[in-house]
C-alpha cells in the first residue's frame, strides 16, 4: 500500500527570518507536520484492516482522522512552498505573476481588497485553522475559505493555492497571542510564482470536475 511521506523543505529552517523563525520553522516541520503524515498512514493501515476483517465499528471515527490527518498534511506541502525568503509584494505583470493579478482583481475588486479579506479569514478563525485562497472551478473565480482544523467551511472541489496557517503552533513562539501581527508579516514571505503556478494548474484542470454529458 502506498504510504505518504514527510516532504523536504525547499529553504533552511531560518530562511524566513525575521517573519518566521528557525525554531517555529523546525518544530512545525519536523514534529507537527510529521505527526500529520504518520497519522495518515496508520488510519490507512486500520481502514485496511477494517476491510479484510470486515470491521466497521469505528468506521466514522477513522474516516474523520484520515480527513483531519491526510488534509494536515496537503495542506503543509502547499503552505511551505508558498513561501520564501525573497518574498512579498503583490503578483505583477514583470514577475511573470500578471495572470494571477488579474483574476485577484477580478474576484476581488483589487489586490488590496483580497488582502484584507484573507487577513481577516485567516486571523479570525476560532480557535485553530488556515485563511487559504482557492480555486473555485465551476465558475473560475478565486475565493477566500477558512478551513477549521484542517477541515470545513470550504467549497467541494476548489483547489488551494495560497495557504496561511492560523494554528498556534505556527506563530505563538514568535508572536505570542498576536495573530493579526503573525499574519500581516506573512504578506512579507509569499511566494507569488509558487501561487500563480498553483493557479495555472487548477484552471487547467478545472474542466475534469465537470463534464459535459
């Protein structure tokens, strides 16, 4: 059976100092996210005991921990590639971003309203969670969600390409309770490429979701 595993970082642990530091960055990576992907791979291992002994006692237990465990771990894999040292700003025309900027404006009104949207989703979820932009591909739009815990709250099929973490463990370190301050120093690492990258490749995929008779 096919098991998931923990993903490399694509920076040291201090590459997004001063916004995040090296120890939040290492701790998040090597013990939290880790335990996300080991605890998708032991669900797995007992819905497929559930299935050979024919077992279903526990079935709506195990399938909310494979959702709670296995969207913990897509939902890391994106949030660190969003993500760099370099980062920050607004995706524009002379980055190679400007198809991105254009369906922000689009959605949104203009960049500055999006960013204001995504602040308040991401640092007013109650108690843990993620502000995330997505795809949404029945009309095409992007859209704002909060997901709680690692789950709810978002459009069935719309696909994540911009993802701020919200859970204490990613900024209480640093930030102590201050969230708002946590997530208006994200602005200063997104990495628009990875974003506008994420975003050519949902709507490329969009047409799948529904096809036409």
């Amino acid at each position: 059976m096919a098991v998931y595993s923990l993903p490399e970082l694509p920076y040291d642990y201090v590459a997004l100092e001063p916004v995040i530091s090296g120890e939040i960055i290492e701790l998040h990576h090597d013990k939290h996210h880790a335990a996300y992907v080991k605890g998708a791979n032991d669900t797995l291992e007992q819905l497929e005991e559930a299935r050979a002994t024919d077992s279903w006692g526990n079935i709506n237990g195990l399938e909310k921990n494979l959702a709670f465990h296995l969207s913990g771990h897509i939902l890391h894999s994106i949030y660190w590639q969003n993500m760099t040292g370099d980062g920050g700003g607004e995706p524009l025309e002379k980055d190679g971003t400007g198809e991105l900027a254009d369906a922000i404006a689009e959605s949104f009104g203009s960049f500055a309203r999006f960013k204001a949207q995504l602040s308040k989703a991401s640092a007013t979820t109650q108690g843990s969670g993620w502000g995330v932009l997505a795809f949404e591909p029945v009309s095409g739009r992007l859209v704002v969600e909060q997901v709680y815990d690692h789950q709810g709250n978002v459009g069935q099929g719309s696909v994540p390409i911009l993802v701020f973490d919200a859970w204490e463990h990613a900024f209480y370190l640093q930030y102590r309770n201050q969230k708002v301050d946590f997530v208006e120093a994200m602005w200063r690492v997104v990495n628009w490429q990875d974003v506008a990258a994420r975003y050519t490749a949902a709507k490329q995929r969009a047409n799948t979701l529904l096809l036409a008779p």
